[in-house]
C-alpha cells in the first residue's frame, strides 16, 4: 500500500466513523477528540491534518468495509469517488470476499450494477485468478454477466482469442448479443481485421450482421473502400447492409467525395442509392462552404 493510498483511506476511514460518541485521531504522540457530527469544513480540516502526518499503520478490512459503505452512502461525490479510487482497490487487494457482504447492502440496481463491474475491473488488473473466483461467486444472470464482459474486455488488450473464448464458453455470447457487440467493438477499436475474422467464423444471424455493421462502421474511418467492401462481400442484403453502406459513404465522402460518388454510382437504382446521393451532395456543399 502506497503513502498515498494509506492516507486517503485513513482520512476517509476517520471521516466513516464520525457518527460514534467521539471520535480520536492519533496524530504523533497527541490525541484529540473531535464533534460527533462533524461539519463539512471540520472533515476537511480532519483530512488535511492526516494527510500532514506520517502514513498511519494499515486500517484493518473491516474499518476499511466500513469506510467504503460510508462513502457509497455518501451525498457528497467528491467522498464517493474517493471510496471508489482508493478504499475498493486496497480491499480487492487484500480480501475480496469482504466484497459479497458489502454489496448485499447496495440495493439500488443501477450503483450495484456499477459497483459489479468496477469490482470486476480492479480485480482482473491486480489478479486474474482472483476475478474468475469472484466471478463465479456472483448470482447467475445480469450480474455475473456484467462482471464477465468487463474480465473478457481487459482480457482483449492482450488476447483477443483467448478472451472471445472466455465468453463463448462461459455462455455469456449466447446469452447476450449486446455483449458480444460491445467485445467485438472493443477488439474491432485495435485490430478491426482480426474481428471481422472472427465474426465471420463465430457469429451468425443477426448478431453477425449486427456486429458487421460496427466493424465496418470503424473500418470505414481507416479505409473506406475497404469497409465498402465488406458491405458488398460480407453483409447480407437488408436494412443493416443498406445503413452500414451510407455510414461508409458519409466517412468516404468526408475525406474523397469523388471516391464516394464512384462506389455510390454502383449501387443498384432504389432509395438506398438515392440516399447515398443526397448524402454525398449534402457533405459536398458543406465542405465547399467552409
């Protein structure tokens, strides 16, 4: 544990146990007693004097559950972030299982959602191991999965395969086609060509031409015909092909007009060929008025 770290967790610790008769600050070798109900300036006054002291010795994990459920409580964000930045991490570090108790009490389904995935994020960085044991010990269904996608999307930055398979076999790519977007999009952001390898391979149905229709959205920004191309080659025909071939065209035009009116002039004669007209002369009189 850093200085810093243990200072701001033994300021916040001291700020979550304010609601007691007393409360005691050892500063050096003098103690002083505070209010029991401190003001707003009296806690930064509290804050400033330990964060000018040597860093305290190392709060134990239940002081420490119990300032990061003060700081989650807390009204004040500046509180709550800190809780979230500094107190959660050291608590992942030390005993995860300290988590399952403290969460029980976030009721709200949204900041327990949240609270999840940061969970999930902290714990694959500091120990993989450790985040598919948390995982696991999650409630089968939007939770364990929330907590997945946020493993196999760290795990992307390093092995996209190995973090593919990681959700094809714990089923969360079978059970959530929102998920396997957001993961392919995470891979397509750095190596488009590699995801659209797999999404030929792996996907089918809608969720191919759903997680296409991203792809080309990102390859477009690169190379335009190239992302022209997987419209043509790869997508079937259908309304997802016909939006993915307009985004193509208004990235196309937006840096080679003639290139996008010579592949928009291909196209078979219909709506999604006047559509690419309009598009193309539109981008064409605002780019000729700046």
């Amino acid at each position: 544990m850093t200085k810093k770290n243990a200072i701001l967790t033994a300021a916040l610790v001291c700020t979550a146990i304010a609601g007691g008769a007393s409360m005691r600050m050892q500063i050096g070798e003098k103690t002083r007693h505070a209010p029991c109900a401190p003001t707003c300036s009296e806690r930064v006054q509290q804050t400033v004097i330990v964060t000018q002291t040597e860093a305290p010795a190392e709060p134990d994990i239940a002081r420490l559950t119990q300032a990061l459920r003060y700081a989650l409580a807390s009204g004040d964000g500046a509180i709550r972030l800190n809780g979230l930045r500094n107190i959660l991490p050291e608590i992942c570090a030390r005993e995860p299982s300290a988590l399952r108790e403290m969460l029980a009490d976030v009721k709200e389904h949204a900041r327990r959602m949240e609270l999840i995935r940061q969970i999930a994020r902290i714990l694959s960085v500091q120990s993989p191991s450790d985040a598919r044991a948390w995982i696991a010990s999650l409630p089968q269904g939007e939770e364990q999965d929330g907590a997945l996608e946020e493993y196999c999307e760290l795990e992307l930055r390093g092995d996209p395969l190995a973090a593919m398979q990681t959700a094809e076999e714990a089923g969360l790519l079978g059970r959530s086609q929102e998920a396997a977007t957001r993961l392919v999009t995470t891979w397509a952001r750095q190596d488009w060509q590699g995801a659209l390898d797999w999404t030929c391979e792996n996907a089918a149905g809608s969720q191919r031409e759903t997680i296409l229709a991203t792809i080309v959205f990102i390859a477009a920004q690169e190379v335009p015909p190239r992302a022209a191309e997987m419209v043509a080659t790869r997508m079937i025909s259908g309304v997802r092909q016909e939006e993915a071939a307009i985004s193509v065209i208004h990235q196309w035009a937006m840096s080679d007009l003639k290139g996008a009116a010579q592949w928009a002039a291909d196209f078979p004669a219909g709506e999604t060929k006047q559509r690419a007209e309009r598009e193309i002369q539109g981008l064409a009189g605002n780019l000729g008025s700046r």
